[in-house]
C-alpha cells in the first residue's frame, strides 16, 4: 500500500482528466469455489479500484463526484459473527480515513445516491465479474448485455493513461516481484529431469509464488506441448530430447511478474533445438536494442518478424522476399501472436479496459483481418515509465502447418515438406520484463533468469 497522499494525488488528477459527471469503481468481492463459505483464496481485489482507493477488503465501491468534490467509499462493516471466523477487520471509516477519503456509508445507501445523480453523467469501467454486472443492473438499469458499451470512454482512456506510467515506488514493486519470479524459474530449472512430471515442477513452481508472494499472477504454463500457447501442467513425464516450456509469474504487493524460459528436459540442446533456440533468442535480445520512448513497439514487433523470417530463410523453413513475406502474415506460422504486451498491477495490464485503447492509438490500429496481426496487444509508441513483456516465440503447431498446407496459404513464402519434419518439434517462447527508460529499456528484477543457451546448460548442470 502506498502513502495516503499517493490515493488523494492520483484521484485528483482522475477528476482532472475525466472532467465532468461522477465516477462509480466497483471492488471486488469474494468468488465462491462451489459454495459461498469456500471461496477462492486470497481474494483479489480490482486493479483500478486498488490503484485509486488502495483498500484490499471486500464488499467495496468508491465514489467520485468531480463537480462537488466529493468522495465516498461505501460498505458495510463486518460484525461480530464475521470476526469470529475471519478476524478483526478495520471500520469503513478507518478504511477511507488511510487513503483519505472523508466520507463513508453503508452499501445500501449506494441505490440513493445512483439515483440522486441519475441525470448527470456516471462513469464506469467495463465489468468482468457477474456480480458487478448484477449490481449495475441494480444500481442503474443497465443491462450485462450493454454494460461494455455502456462503460466510459472518459474513464477508461483517463485510467489507462495514468496506469500506463510507472512510478518510481510502482517500478520497485514490480522489480520485487520479477526477483521472486527469478525464484521460480531457477527452481523449475533446478527440478527439470527425465522422468518427473510436468504437474510435480509446476507444483512447486506456484508454491514458491505462494510462499514468497501474494501468489500466481497467472496460471502457470508448463508442458513439453511449447507449441500450445497456454498448455496446462500435466501428468505426462518428462522426455530426454524433448524441450519443456515454463511461463510463470506471480504477484507481489499487487504487482506481477511474467517470465517464460524454454529448456532441454536433459539439460542439452540437440543441434536442431538449438538453431531455433538462437533465433528466438536473437529475436528477444533485438528487443533490447529497439526498444525506446517514441518508438512504436507495432514497429518493434514487425523488426522481429522480418529478423525470424530472415533466419528461417536459412534454415529452409521460409523462402521468398522477407517483407512480402511479412506483409503476407506468413510469420505467423511461427509467431502467432504479439511481441509482448503492458504489465503492471495486472500481468496483462487493464487489458479488461479494451486493448484498443491500452495498446494502441489513433497511428497504431492492429489489423484484426490478418491471423496472427489480430493477436497484437500492444502498438502505440512507447513511453518512459512504461513496463513491457519482450516475448517472441517460435512454435511448431501441426494443426495450423496442415491447415495452411491443405489451402495452400503463404506456400510462395513457406516450405511445407520441410515444416513436416518439425511437426515433433514443440515450442519455444523467452520472455522478459522490461521498463522503458529515457535512453532505451533494460531488464527488470536484480537477477535475469539463465536463457542464453550456454549458461542454460551450465545453470542446469547442477541438478546432476
């Protein structure tokens, strides 16, 4: 949690931005496993409502009226019954006077007041959970069905702008979270072997996210399946000679992490492994040298889709003019989806805003007709302070070769007979965080995970 002046800087620069109207952020409440005593666990709280009221208690919604310059944080207080299972909990009131917010009242009190400012302009931001749509039903007659148009452009755009820029206490937040991820991809390293299965290191993996963080802040991916852009964990053992890809992160004091590292299961690239384990890893580190303020990252993406193709070329999977082949989508066969994409409070940062107006903007629109363009999450020109995911991949998906084949798309740019061969080949993604400095980017977290090839090797050695 940050300073009280934190919460009372960032609301008066939303009521700046947003102008006019008042402003409903709806929190979060318990989500219910199967019965409402047994619920997910811890409960996670909405970004933007944490980012604007910082309260991590369920049951909350904060209010900003802009022309009366009012803020009201409504919920109830818990009483006796619930303390004897949950503990004591701070008043609302106590709650609203740490991030400095003068006035509270019970939920029920929120109907009156949507209804006392009905004619005015009420901004919301799209609803994800059920129970927030079953409330603005309530609360102002807008419908599940219409709630995502109904949602404010002001809002969002307002939000995103503000969320987009890290600060320097948000960065160090972020840093302590990509240290615990080099936690869990370092153990997942140390574990890897023949013979033990996906389920057992992926365990332990999101064990380390719960021992040392608040937990995952996704699902962790971890199968020998790379080529599955989110495989589960499975009970399958691992294979001597096959590649096993582990994207993990987790969250820390609200911040996430994201890693991914592809490793050989008995430690050792074949010679093929390893010529498409050199192009990804050219591709991430190229990344590295583009990445800048004023640079669109929708330029930095297609830099590395021209710089994969070119590599392709010599290994006799791709053939043609490298940009028509770009231009063509035929990449895509490999890449199917963005270099990377925003990360902050969310792994995927408010991508539930609308990605077109978190990734992109008016010079950057992706081209959702194209297969793998329209998987782009982020374009826009980068900026100071911003924080990216830099994650290409090349997978080998029968499915998608045998489609292409069968229609014959790209074939002018795409050498089938070889790809057939590739076909038991897998995945490989490496993915890092990076900030957006004033000169360039560079690598968050004090410790980088082993990915170059030979200190992969040499990391992995020690679990002999």
């Amino acid at each position: 949690m940050f300073s009280k002046e934190t919460y009372i800087r960032r609301r008066a620069e939303l009521k700046k931005l947003v102008g006019n109207g008042v402003i409903v952020l709806f929190g979060n409440n318990d989500s219910p496993m199967n019965y409402p005593a047994n619920a997910y666990a811890p409960m996670r709280q909405d970004s933007s409502f944490l980012y604007y009221f910082g309260q991590h208690r369920d049951g909350l919604v904060g209010v900003i009226d802009i022309e009366n310059d009012t803020e009201v944080l409504f919920g109830d207080d818990i009483d006796v019954e619930d303390i004897v299972w949950m503990g004591y909990t701070p008043s609302v009131a106590d709650l609203a006077a740490e991030v400095g917010v003068a006035k509270t009242a019970p939920m029920k009190k929120l109907k009156e007041f949507c209804d006392i400012v009905k004619n005015r302009k009420i901004h919301f931001l799209p609803p994800y959970r059920f129970d927030t749509k079953i409330q603005i039903v309530e609360l102002l007659g807008i419908y599940p069905s219409q709630q995502k148009e109904a949602a404010s452009l002001e809002l969002i755009k307002a939000v995103v702008k503000m969320r987009a820029t890290k600060s320097a206490e948000e960065i160090a937040y972020i840093e302590a979270a990509c240290d615990v991820g080099y936690v869990m991809h370092t153990t997942a390293q140390l574990l890897i072997k023949p013979g033990i299965t996906e389920r057992f290191v992926a365990g332990q993996v999101d064990g380390i996210a719960r021992s040392l963080a608040q937990g995952n802040s996704f699902a962790t991916i971890f199968s020998q399946h790379g080529e599955i852009m989110h495989g589960n964990p499975s009970d399958a053992k691992l294979e001597d000679g096959r590649l096993v890809l582990c994207d993990a992160g987790c969250e820390l004091d609200d911040y996430c992490s994201d890693h991914t590292r592809t490793m050989p299961v008995n430690g050792k690239f074949t010679q093929r492994q390893l010529e498409i384990y050199s192009i990804v890893e050219a591709c991430h580190d190229y990344v590295l040298e583009m990445a800048k303020p004023g640079v669109k990252y929708m330029d930095v993406h297609f830099a590395v889709c021209r710089l994969m193709t070119e590599r392709l070329k010599e290994l006799g999977l791709m053939k043609g003019d490298t940009d028509e082949a770009v231009a063509a989508g035929a990449h895509a066969m490999f890449l199917p989806h963005g270099l990377g994409h925003m990360m902050g409070m969310d792994v995927h940062d408010m991508e539930g805003l609308g990605q077109i107006y978190v990734g992109f903007d008016e010079e950057t629109r992706p081209n959702l007709e194209q297969f793998g363009t329209n998987c782009l999450r982020m374009g826009r020109k980068l900026e100071e302070g911003f924080v990216m995911t830099d994650e290409p991949g090349i997978y080998f998906i029968p499915a998608l070769i045998d489609d292409w084949k069968a229609s014959g798309h790209c074939k002018e740019f795409l050498n089938f007979d070889k790809l057939e061969t590739y076909k038991d080949f897998g995945g490989i993604r490496i993915e890092d965080d990076i900030l957006i400095t004033k000169e360039g980017c560079r690598f968050l977290g004090s410790k980088r995970i082993p990915y170059h090839p030979q200190e992969l090797e040499e990391f992995m050695k020690t679990n002999i």
